[in-house]
C-alpha cells in the first residue's frame, strides 16, 4: 500500500518533469536548450543598482540562451533567502546572486552546494562556514577605485589639502576607497574627514560644516557622485566656485555627475562601472561548457576628467 | 516642590521661591544651556562660525544652515511631542517621510507641467494628505481600537516604506521641478523657506495648542485617560486629533527634507527620523510616560540635536564617534534635567544650609 503510492507519486514527478521540460525545449527556437539561471538582486537602492539590475536583463535574455528568473530581494535578507530557496526547487542550472549582507548564508549556501548547482557571486561578497561556496565572483575593486582617484590627486595638485567625504561608516565601499586613497596621496595631505552617508543631502551638510572647519581645504574626495553633487551645492552657497577653488574627485560615473564633470563643477570621477551583464553571461556559458572559471573578476574602471563631451554623456547607458 | 523640600527637612517656610531658584528648576534650563554651551563652544573653536553674511540677497553662515537642518526635525519633533503627551508614541513618522515624497514626486514626474506652481501645490497636497491618512489611521488604531500606539504605529513604520516603494516601483524617483524644490532649498525674506515653514507651523500648533483648551485636556489625557474621561473630555477624538496632526506634520517634512535633492528614495528617506523625532522632545524636557509636555523646550531639543550634528565635525572629530558624542551629550542633558537628582541636591545643600545655622546659632 505505502509502496503503491510511493510508485505514483514519483510517477506523478516525472509526468511533471517531462512535461516541464516539454515546455521548454519549446522555447529553444536554435535549437540548444536554454541555461536556466536564477538571479536574487538584493534591491534598487540606488541609480547604480538600477543600471545594474538593466544590464543583467538585458545580458540574460532569450536571444543569448538564457531562460533567467530575476528576484529583486527588496534588501531584505528572508526575502533573499527565500528567492534561492525556490531557485534550488525550480532545478536552475546556475544561481547568481548579489549578498545584501556578508553573513548568515550558511545554511541555504550549504543547500545549493548540496543540489550541485554552481554559484555565481555579484559585487558583494559573503562570510560564510560553507567551504568553497561559490564558483566565481564577478565585482569592482573600491579600493583600486581608490587608488586611481588618488593616483591623479598626486600626480595633478601634489599639494592639494583634501577633505575626505566618506561613505556610510563601516561600509565595504568607504573602507576600502579610502584605504586605496589615501594610501597614494598620503595621509598627512587629508585635513579632515566627515560622512556624507552616500547622500547628496548628507554631502552637503557635512561640506558646508567643513568649509568652517577646515577654511584652507582646496580639494574634496568624495566616496561618490551624490555626495560630491552635495559638495557642489555647499561650495556655490558660500561663494566659491566647485570645480576652480575647490577640486573635486568623486567615485561612481552616474549621470549627474558626468553631467557635473561636463560643466566643470567636477574634476575627475573614477567610474564604478555598472554594466558587466554581459560578463556575467560569459561566466555562466563557460561554467555550463565545463571551462574552468577564474575565481575572481574584477570589472574594469574607467576614469574620466573634463575632456570628456556632452554628446558622450548623452550616449551613456545610466 | 521647593515647599515639600523644606518640610522634609523641618525647617520653617519661605513664602515664595525666589527668581534664582525659579531659573534653576524651569525646564527649559539644561536644554538652553546645552545649545548655547555648543554654539559658543563652536565659536571659539572656529572663529567665523557664529557669522552670519548676506550672499546673494539671503542670509548666509553656520548658525542658519543649523536652522536649515532643525528644520525637519522640529516639523517631526512639534507631532511627536503632542503625541508622546496624550500618552502615546508614533513610530511610523520616518516611514511616512518616505510615503509623502514618493507620492508627490511621482505626481510631478507623470504631470506634464512640473514647473508649474499650482502642479506643485497639487504635489505637496498629495503628500500632506497621505501624511494626513496615516496618521489618522494610527489614531483610530489607537483611540477606537484601543491598540498599544507602539504597537499601532509600528505597522505603518514597516508597511509605509512597501507603500512608498510601490509607489515608486521599487526605483529612486527623480524629477526635475523648480517650484517643489524652492520649499528644500529657496529662500523667502532672506531665510531659508524650510526655517520659514517650521517656524509658521510651530506658531501655528503653539497657539491652538496653548490658546484654547487643548493643550490642558491633551496633558490630562496622558496623565489618566480613564478620569480624564470620566470627567467629560473627549479623549478619543483628541487623540484621534493629534496622531492625525503629527502624521500630516511627518508628510510636511518629508517634502521639506526630500525636495533639495528632488530623489525619493523609499528605502532610506526619514531612515531612523522617529527617534530624532523622539530624542527632540525627550531633550525638551518632556517625559515618555506622558502628561505636562513643552513644545518651546521641544524646539530647542531640534536646534541641539542639529548643532550637535554639526558640532562634530566643527570639533574635528572622525565621523566614527558621531554616535558616541552625540549620547554623550544627550546623556548629560537628561541627567542635569533628572528630578529625582535635582531634588536630592537640594535636599543635599538644605541640609548643609541647616547644619550651618545650627553651628551659628
């Protein structure tokens, strides 16, 4: 009797199964089938993550071979955990997945590594007990973002007395753009630092205190765009001119800011760049080909200071 | 007080307290003396802090950007402060910042006349009247269904960002509109429009509040709702009133807060708000468990919380102890203003005073 209803269920399953996979070698119009991919986006907290977010869709697209089932996680992490969970359910051939926080993985981690499905890591990274969790990671480099923004600080105004605008204490992007900063202008060149917590209400506040505090200040590094766009405000109210009197660097190429670079209220921005779907797929065919991966990707930066046009602005994908 | 003081310790009685003790136990003593002890501290500092210029037509310095930025705060801190009065609290102020921008910024950005002024009028009406919304929601929550207000309250401030975020389809809302913006970032008579509004609105509550009978019936609610009832005051319909008043004053500032930089951001506009909201009015001297409340001491519970923002980095020190300086100093403030201390004290120097006269006598 219990064996009998056993037999039918799995019956059941694999009437499913072939019905399931029915459908989507339907689909597969050259032929191959195509990789089921699940992808967990930890949310849209920003114009970054939007083009990011864009980007994947329009990389993991039917065209290409993919048959991708995007999940935005609304940066909460249950919503994350649960998105992977019904990836592991739905068989996917690669999970992909952006960590909205480095910790408290190990569980549902240990679960995809038990379903055989390989990982692919998105721009932030995980803490995890889990041994070997993820195949690849693909991501920017902040603290390389850093060092080119400081690079070009030493090389142009050597003797530039900088403010530092920091990102959200404590956060992966603050700690590692201002290490990698710092480290090539020199610490004794920063007079002060303040958080701008990525905002560009934030930015503002924190610059106009500092343009009291620190009167002699000629140069503001800004861990990114919308802070820096901050700075621009606060700098024009007291009478100065951004850009001339005061210098300055921001993280992060979003449209505002390039359009600031243009108008000369910006001096050099180090792009974070958002678009590298198409790097993702590349990842995932070479994975699903059985080529070996490297661990890590770093996303190529761009780096970009006033020569740059108005007609290439307008051309930019975000 | 000074009267049960001197019987305690059997002395015979002074008529009336003098003007130095009067000064010594107002409430609004240890907060203005914290205020001033920054400000001036700032200026010493920094001199040039406590200039104030006029650029381009408007005032300009240090001292009007802290009104700027007391500005969302108070508009926070004025509801709250009434609320915490009725015996209550609302915690769902910092998600109706966010619901209040995201309505009326996707209002601007489906509108084809943006930079219109009566489009903008329609935009902040839209968010005065979901700030409105909620806050009467909570109210009835709290007053017909007799729901904990910490707990009524706690829905809007998990629920409110989903509804804002629906609003905005999950993105950063940005949209261009000079008239909506000139409530963050214009100026009117020289002062920043944002100073202005807290300013009219403080008035505006001080007067209905302390000029007819509300404010009485409000303290006796928070003190005992239940004889507060029984001896005819409408307590439902009061505390109905201002759950609703600080709501439409949350949607008020999440404009004013939001409209500089034009970008509704569900997740992190008003972020944590409700407890600045909360440490104003705690600053200002009013008790959490209800009753006699100070809007006056309120408003400068917003102007410390923001020049002690801003003191941080005038002082120089590294963003990481923003948190630790900012406790600190609120610390402080609610010990200097702690009764039970303030009483052993002067029991403390009476008794000291006694002791002398004896040894004289």
């Amino acid at each position: 009797m219990f064996m009998k209803k056993k037999i039918i269920a799995a019956g059941l399953g694999l009437a499913l199964a072939v019905a399931l996979t029915g459908c989507g070698g339907d689909k597969g119009d050259t032929g191959t089938d195509l990789i089921k991919v699940g992808f967990s986006q930890l949310g849209a907290e920003s114009g970054w993550r939007t083009a990011n977010t864009e980007s994947v869709q329009a990389s993991l697209s039917k065209e290409n071979g993919f048959d991708l089932t995007f999940v935005d996680a609304q940066q909460k992490q249950e919503n994350q955990i649960k998105a992977l969970r019904d990836f592991i359910q739905q068989d996917v051939d690669v999970i992909a997945f952006s960590p909205v926080v480095e910790t408290g993985w190990d569980e549902v981690l240990q679960e995809i590594k038990d379903a055989g499905i390989p990982l692919v890591l998105v721009d932030r990274n995980v803490n995890t007990s889990v041994v070997d969790p993820y195949v690849t990671w693909i991501g920017a480099d902040f603290k390389l973002e850093g060092t080119m923004a400081g690079q070009w600080v030493a090389a142009n105004y050597p003797d530039a007395k900088i403010f530092e605008l920091q990102g959200t204490m404590g956060s992966a992007p603050q700690l590692d753009r201002e290490a990698g900063f710092d480290a090539e202008v020199g610490v004794e060149n920063i007079i002060g630092r303040a958080t701008g917590n990525f905002t560009r209400a934030e930015g503002k506040a924190a610059t106009e205190a500092a343009l009291q505090a620190y009167p002699e200040m000629n140069l503001i590094f800004a861990h990114n765009d919308d802070m820096g766009l901050g700075a621009v405000e606060a700098i024009k109210a007291a009478g100065k001119v951004p850009g001339v009197d005061i210098i300055i660097v921001t993280v992060d190429g979003v449209r505002a800011g390039m359009q600031a670079l243009v108008d000369g209220e910006f001096n050099y921005i180090v792009e974070c760049n958002p678009v590298f779907g198409d790097q993702i797929a590349g990842l995932i065919k070479d994975i699903m080909a059985g080529k070996s991966v490297p661990k890590t990707t770093i996303v190529v930066d761009a780096a970009f200071d006033q020569t740059i046009t108005q007609a290439f602005v307008d051309a930019r994908a975000y | 007080m000074t009267q049960d003081v001197i019987n305690a310790v059997g002395r015979e009685t002074v008529s009336a307290p003098s003007l130095g003790t009067r000064i010594l136990t107002h409430h609004l003593l240890w907060p203005a003396v914290a205020f001033v002890v920054l400000i001036v501290a700032c200026g010493v500092f920094s001199p040039g802090f406590l200039d104030i210029t006029i650029r381009d037509g408007h005032l300009f310095g240090q001292l009007i950007d802290i009104l700027r930025a007391s500005a969302t705060p108070l508009l926070l801190a004025l509801g709250m402060c009434l609320v915490i009065a009725s015996g209550g609290i609302d915690l769902s102020v910092g998600a109706v910042m966010a619901m209040s921008l995201a309505i009326s910024l996707t209002f601007l950005k489906g509108s084809a006349s943006a930079n219109s002024v009566p489009t903008a009028l329609v935009a902040i009406g839209l968010g005065l009247l979901i700030g409105l919304a909620v806050g009467l929601f909570n109210g009835t929550m709290v007053s017909v269904l007799k729901i904990q207000p910490f707990i009524a309250t706690m829905i809007i401030m998990v629920a409110g960002r989903g509804i804002a975020m629906l609003m905005t389809k999950g993105q950063i809302t940005t949209v261009y509109a000079a008239p909506f913006k000139a409530i963050g970032s214009g100026f009117f008579l020289g002062l920043p429009i944002p100073v202005v509004i807290a300013a009219v609105v403080t008035v505006l509550v001080l007067v209905v509040v302390r000029k007819t009978a509300l404010g009485t019936l409000l303290e006796s609610i928070g003190i005992n709702r239940q004889a507060a009832h029984l001896a005819g005051v409408p307590a439902g319909a009061i505390i109905l009133l201002v759950y609703g008043l600080c709501g439409l004053l949350a949607g008020l500032a999440g404009m004013v807060y939001g409209a500089p930089t034009m970008a509704a951001d569900a997740n992190n506009i008003g972020l944590m708000k409700e407890l600045d909201a909360i440490l104003c009015v705690v600053i200002g001297g009013t008790s959490l468990a209800g009753g006699k409340f100070y809007l006056s001491g309120t408003v400068i519970g917003a102007l410390v919380l923001s020049t002690l923002e801003r003191a941080v980095i005038i002082f120089r020190f590294p963003s990481q102890t923003t948190p630790l300086f900012k406790a600190v100093v609120v610390i402080v403030i609610c010990v200097a203003q702690s009764r039970t201390l303030r009483e052993r004290i002067a029991r403390r120097s009476l008794r000291v005073q006694a002791a002398k006269g004896e040894v004289t006598r």
